[in-house]
C-alpha cells in the first residue's frame, strides 16, 4: 500500500469574494441546491483549500461555503447563514469546448482575475485528483483522503461524471468504483457512511462496502470557524457494472405490461436482510407511550402544516389524523415496538439490480431535509418498507392509463418477500405501516405541489385510500 501524502496548503486571500458574483448565479441553477425561490445575499467561507495550484493550465481549489439567503422570498435584508456547500473549482485561463457545460464564469477581479473558473467534476485531470488521493490515503490541508487498507483502489481508472439529476454528484472510474461527493454537508456522522461501514462488518452482501472516503479534519480546517465535528464529503463504493435502478425497471416492465411482483419480492428479500443486519450492528431500542406519543406529534404537525401549504389535502385531514391517532391509542394501551438504524430514504430508485437478478441498496444518507441527528435516529423498520409501498405506488401512477392493480401486486409481493427473510410481515401491523405511509404520502403532497405540480395527483390518491382504510 502507497504511504499517506501530507500536504500543507494555503489559498489567496480575497479568493472567496473574486468568485462571489459568479457563484450567486451559478448556485442556484444547480440541481443539488436546496435554497430555491430565495435569492443567495452573499457566502461565508467555511473552509479553503488548494488541490493544485492555479498555473497557466489548470487550477484546483477546494471550498466549503455556508450560502446566505433572505428567511423568505421577498424579505431582503433578513439574511441568515444558509446551508454549506462543498465545491470543486477549477481554473483555467480559458475552457476548451468539452467543458463549455461545466462553465461558471470569468472572474475579473482578485487573485484569479482574468482566468475562468468552472465546476471541476466534469474534468479527467481533477477527478483523477480525487481517486489518487483516496488510493494514496492523502493529507491535504483539513482534507483527509482515508480507505479500507485491505481494499485494493488502482490508479489509472478512467473518471466520467454522472451527469443524471441527483441531489449529490457521482463519479465513476473504469466501471469499477462510483464516488459519491455530497453536496449540501453537516458537520457530524453521515449516515450514508456510517450504515454501509457497519454492514460492510456484519458481511451483508445487499449493500457496496465503503472502499475509501473523504472527511475533513475540525483542527486543521483552513477557514475562519472551524466545525467542532468533522464533515463526511464523499465515499467511493464498488461500481455495480450493467445494473439497473429499480424505479427505471419498473417503468420498464410496466411499459411493456410485464409482471413485476417476483422483483418486488426479491427486493423485499434484501430490504429485510439490510435491516436484519443493522439490527444485529447498531444498536436497537425499545419505544414505549412516551416515545410513540413524540413520534406522533411530529407527524400531526407535519400534516397540519401541509393541510395549510396544500389545499387540496384538506377533505382528507380528518381522515389522514385518525391514522395517529389510532397509533397514538395503541400506545397508551402498553403496546411497544422496536426501533433501530433504518434507510431512511427507501425507494425504488435507491436500490440496484445487478445483470444476475441480485438486488442491492444504495444511498444511506437519508432524507437530506431533515436534521442530521433526526437521520440518525432509530425508527421501526416498517419506515422503510412504509417508502417503498409508495414507490410501487408512483411507479403504477406515471404510466396512462395508471396501474393501481399492478402497485396492489407489487406490495403485496413486497411484504411476502420481506417477511420470508425475516419472519415478520409489515402487514401485521397495519396500524403502524398506515401511519408512515400516511406520513412519507403528506410529505409528497408538499413536495409535488412545490416542485411538480403535475405529481400532485399522485399521493392525493394515496391521501383518499389512507384517510378512510387502514389497508396495505
């Protein structure tokens, strides 16, 4: 194995504000921004560091910016420091056409007056950069490059960026590893490192183990306030070569009117030997009236909030309560349930199946709007199984005519599949699967009539068959 690279770095002064004017632009368009319909007003610099330095031919720098952004749209001059956002920007004097795409802007002023600066991803040399850090265990500045020493990285993979909408962006070298830089960072530990380090050590097969992964130590980060915790920034994971999403399969069998529930099952297979082995690697606990009664009130108020946001879902209100409330009396009558370390973001689209049949998950970060600690909460695993139900459900909706039998199916044969490999079927408790299903539906609800307007209709469907049945 190659020996660590240490590398003491220092970045120009001004360096952030030369690129202010362009990254208030280029920001916002991008696909992994989360603070859309409000304006950026400016960035603090959370950290800098310099990859290569800026001479006539290529440039590399590092950042971690925090966005400043108005509280609400309209309300200029209530700024307050936004999200962070982890960058990677290369330099050049000018951008030779393949990387037109890849363009930010022209700084005109600073210590990189008169040279371009573009979104270094799109280019070999960079993330070649990356992938040799990685593999050489590399020290640069408060970037700490790490990596499984028993795994073998070798040097010389071709790089090609992912270039399907994501809310991260995704390398892949050689049809061999995908690295996963993460976008919108916190400081703590991220789960979508976290889980498939501990699976990787229980030797469950349904999730690529962790290869190498790039983190940032607090002590040593170059930039005016420091995090007291170190940033998880990306992780490189085995590349699984000619497998398909799960959510393109679907549509794809669906286009041809294909069957689809021995898929479903399997993949209810291997949810439930992920949670399986997570129960068995992270600790689980026990969730009496008092945690069950927390839990309920965050999902009453979230359905308040998008009954108020969401008009449409107001006929269903009543109904859509009564499905906590029911889970809330379940409680209060002494029932318990096990929570433990869960996906957190289960969908078709998160789960890959390789050209054997073979299905794996991918993408343990969870939902990425909620706070971190909340993320890394045990839930019961029904939570899981509550998102993918409402996936089989989108699929069977975006199709003219909708399938609503075929989504019956798939469900159907999803728990049967999970309940072979664990010995528990998710439809024994329909009180507490109605109740996540309730909640993942109303927070699509809020989501589509934001974003997609035209989706809308989708889990209004699902708000009229939860509000009035407490059926799978």
């Amino acid at each position: 194995m190659s020996e660590a690279v240490t590398r003491t770095v220092t970045t120009p002064p001004g360096l952030l504000a030369s690129l202010d004017p362009l990254l208030r632009e280029w920001l916002p368009r991008q696909r992994w921004f989360a603070g859309k319909g409000r304006p950026v007003t400016g960035f603090a610099l959370v950290a800098a560091t310099e990859l290569l330095p800026p001479t006539a031919k290529l440039g590399l720098y590092h950042l971690l910016v925090r966005a400043h952004q108005p509280l609400q749209p309209g309300h200029a001059g209530h700024e307050q420091p936004g999200d962070c956002y982890q960058l990677l920007i290369g330099v050049r004097e000018a951008l030779p056409p393949r990387l037109a795409p890849a363009l930010i802007g022209h700084v005109t002023r600073g210590p990189l007056a008169g040279r371009t600066v573009y979104e270094a991803l799109h280019d070999t040399r960079p993330a070649e950069l990356l992938l040799e850090a990685l593999r050489t265990q590399a020290r640069i500045g408060g970037l700490r490059f790490e990596r499984d020493p028993h795994l073998e990285i070798r040097s010389g993979l071709v790089p090609r960026l992912v270039t399907a909408e994501q809310s991260n962006s995704s390398v892949v070298y050689g049809d061999t590893f995908i690295l996963k830089l993460l976008r919108r960072i916190v400081p703590g530990i991220n789960p979508d490192l976290e889980l498939p380090l501990a699976l990787a050590r229980e030797g469950c097969p349904r999730v690529p183990p962790p290869t190498a992964w790039l983190i940032t130590d607090p002590g040593e980060l170059p930039g005016p306030a420091p995090a007291a915790e170190p940033y998880v920034l990306g992780v490189l994971q085995p590349f699984v070569q000619g497998a398909t999403d799960g959510w393109e399969l679907a549509l794809r069998e669906l286009a041809k009117g294909q069957d689809f529930t021995a898929e479903a099952r399997a993949l209810g297979r291997a949810t439930a030997e992920v949670h399986t082995a997570l129960a068995r690697a992270l600790p689980t606990v026990t969730l009496g009236h008092t945690q069950l009664g927390s839990m309920v009130a965050g999902m009453t108020e979230r359905l308040e909030a998008a009954v108020h946001a969401v008009p449409a879902l107001r006929p269903y209100a009543d109904g859509l309560r009564s499905a906590y409330t029911a889970l809330d009396d379940l409680a209060a009558e002494g029932r318990t349930w096990t929570a433990q370390r869960v996906h957190g973001d289960l969908h078709l689209g998160q789960c890959l199946r390789s050209p054997a049949g073979e299905w794996s998950l991918i993408d343990f970060e969870g939902e990425p709007a909620r706070p971190l600690a909340e993320r890394r909460m045990p839930q019961p695993a029904v939570r899981d199984v509550a998102g993918m139900l409402r996936s089989f459900d989108y699929a069977a909706r975006s199709v003219d005519p909708p399938q609503p039998d075929w989504a019956g199916r798939c469900r159907a044969a999803y728990c049967s599949g999970y309940a072979e490999a664990s010995g528990q079927d998710p439809r024994t408790e329909p009180v507490l699967l109605r109740a996540y299903e309730t909640d993942k539906a109303v927070y699509e609800a809020v989501y589509e009539a934001r974003h997609r307007p035209d989706w809308l209709p989708v889990p209004l469907a699902a708000a009229h068959r939860l509000a009035s049945a407490d059926r799978v």
